[in-house]
C-alpha cells in the first residue's frame, strides 16, 4: 500500500513540475496611472496580437500564464513599451527603464541592449560597424530561440544584401519553432527579400504616378537602360538627406535612359506632396499613402527606407540598397559629387 502511494505522489509531483516548467509571471512596474490598461502582446509578420491585458495598480501590474515554447513579445503600456521574451518563470519588468529580468533570455537581451546603447553612445568611427557585428553575432548564437529569432525579425534590413546569410539563419530555426505563426510570418518576408536581391528578375507593378497616369514598372524597364526604384517618406531623415545626391543623379542621366520611380511610405498626403516641391523631386513619384502597409513596399520585403532597387534594361535586379554615387560607377554615368 505504501509504495502504491509513493508511486501515485511521486506521478503527482512529476505532472505538477512539468506543469511548473511552462509558467510565467510577470510583474511589472510603469507610470501609467491606476485602471490603465497594460497589453502583453506578440507579433506575426506586420501584425501585432493580444495575450493578455491587465490594469495598472499603484504604478504595478502582474500577468500569469503557461507558455510552451517560449515566444518573442511586448508588454504595451498608454505611453511607452518593452520587448521581452515570454519564458517560464519569473519576470521582473520595468516599462521606463526598457529592462526585463529574471529568467535566462530576458537577461541576455537586457545586456545586449545595454551593450548597444554604449556603442551607439560612442564617437568612434567604427561605431555602426560594431552594432551591426553585435546584433549579427548575438542573432547567429541564439537563432534557435526565441531571442535570436526577436532580433532576426527586427533587423532584417541588416541582411538585404546578405541573402545567403539570412537563407541559412532562418533554415537553421527549427522545430518547436518552425511552424509558429511569427517564424511562418518571418520566412515569408526573408523570401520576399530573397526574390529581389540582386540576381533576380523584377517583380511587375501597377500604379498612379502623381500626375495621375496609370503607369508598369514593366514598361519603365523596357524602355530604358534602368531604372531605380527608391523607397522613401517625407518623415525619414535619413531619406531627406539622401534626396539631393539623387536629384543630381537624376538630372544627369535623365537623357541617358535612365529612369527613376520614387515609392513614398508616407501615410499623410499633404505631408508627401510638400516634401515633393521642397526638394525639387521632378522624377516619376508614386505612393498608396498607406505608410508600412502599402502593397509595393511589401513586394519587395522593405523593412527600412531608404531603401534602392537597382533594374537593367533586361529586367534583372543588378543592386539593393544602392546609393546614388554607386548607380553612377555601376551604370556607367556621369557621377555624382558627394
């Protein structure tokens, strides 16, 4: 009788540990006052989903539940947000400070965070370079969890023209992971950087210019030497900046068969038509004003701006994210002053 009950506790205990190895807790602390609503969220592709919501209590709040495997998410308070990785066991969260403690993922990503912020606080040349080093080395080490998959998701940019790199980092996924919604999500969007990288053939669009004629990037492609597509927005700075060199490249080569099709992010018409006129952008402009979420962008995996696509005139994608002085070498055209 005793060993019938020894065997029966010991059953008892084992399916509670296992029970145990899949919980979590977190609890956090934020400004937001008493009632707020907090959202622990996830994200598949664009797409940002709902776990759980709770209220704030005297600055605090606490979610629980099981995970099984551990996923990438983000706790979303009325005025601020923290990436976390939700894993089992304890989670200790502060929204302000942008820190997560307490389990093994949420430590790694808090001292990769702290380990960005002073390179980026740093006036050394090489600073860019060693940011990119450190997320592409912390991504490869930690491919096969949800940490490294996180930071994947959020820097693919990094990879647009690494894509034998990217191919062989999200192959390397593997299960649980592989067939979760976010990794299905993150595959399709390498593949559609994959498919317009250098090397591959155009994809075809439609649109309306701002003039209002229907144009295809197929029939800007056969009629001239190239084309360069450029992905911009009147709020991206990094776009503004660039906008000069590519006025000047344009109004070089504009005799010399070279076309080009500005896509604009914007989501604000006014705000796309202003930065048109300020900056003297007379090549053919297009934008579906619907900011991350316009079809062509998606086409051709944009995941920052500015961001160039490079067509010949046999339709073959030559170059991406390609500034104006190298269109200049690359085409053989008259260059462009830096």
């Amino acid at each position: 009788m005793k060993k019938i009950y020894f065997l029966l506790m010991a059953a008892v205990l084992l399916l509670a540990s296992c029970k145990d190895e899949k919980a979590f807790v977190i609890n956090g602390t934020c400004a937001d006052g008493n009632g707020t609503t907090v959202r622990l969220v996830y994200r598949v592709g664009k797409e940002w989903k709902d776990i759980d919501t709770t209220a704030v209590v005297d600055g605090k709040f606490t979610f629980k539940g099981k995970i099984d495997p551990s996923i990438p998410a983000k706790v979303v308070t009325k005025t601020d947000n923290c990436n976390l990785i939700l894993e089992p066991g304890e989670i200790i969260l502060s929204v302000e400070n942008g820190e997560v403690h307490g389990t093994p993922l949420n430590e790694k990503l808090t001292s990769l965070m702290g380990e960005i912020e002073r390179i980026a606080a740093s006036d050394d040349e090489s600073a860019y370079d060693m940011y990119v080093f450190t997320l592409v080395s912390n991504i490869s080490e930690n491919i096969q969890n949800p940490l490294g998959q996180m930071l994947l998701d959020d820097n693919l940019y990094i990879f647009s023209d690494k894509t034998d790199e990217l191919e062989e980092l999200v192959n390397s996924i593997g299960e649980p992971y592989d067939s979760m919604p976010n990794i299905v999500a993150l595959k399709e969007r390498v593949a559609r950087i994959v498919s317009t990288s250098a090397g591959h053939k155009f994809i075809d669009f439609e649109f309306t210019a701002i003039s209002g004629e229907k144009m295809k990037l197929s029939d800007l492609v056969a009629s001239n030497r190239y084309v360069l597509i450029d992905f911009w927005a009147s709020w991206c700075g990094p776009c503004r900046r660039s906008l000069p060199d590519m006025k000047q490249l344009y109004e070089a080569n504009k005799d010399n068969g070279f076309c080009m099709v500005g896509v604009s992010l914007d989501a604000d018409e006014a705000s796309w038509r202003a930065a048109l006129e300020t900056y003297e952008m007379t090549w053919i402009q297009t934008s579906e004003l619907k900011g991350w979420e316009g079809e062509i962008s998606n086409i051709y995996g944009v995941m920052a701006i500015p961001c160039t696509i490079l067509i010949d005139h046999e339709g073959n994608i030559i170059a991406r994210n390609i500034e104006a002085s190298d269109v200049s070498q690359m085409c053989g055209f008259t260059s462009v002053d830096q």
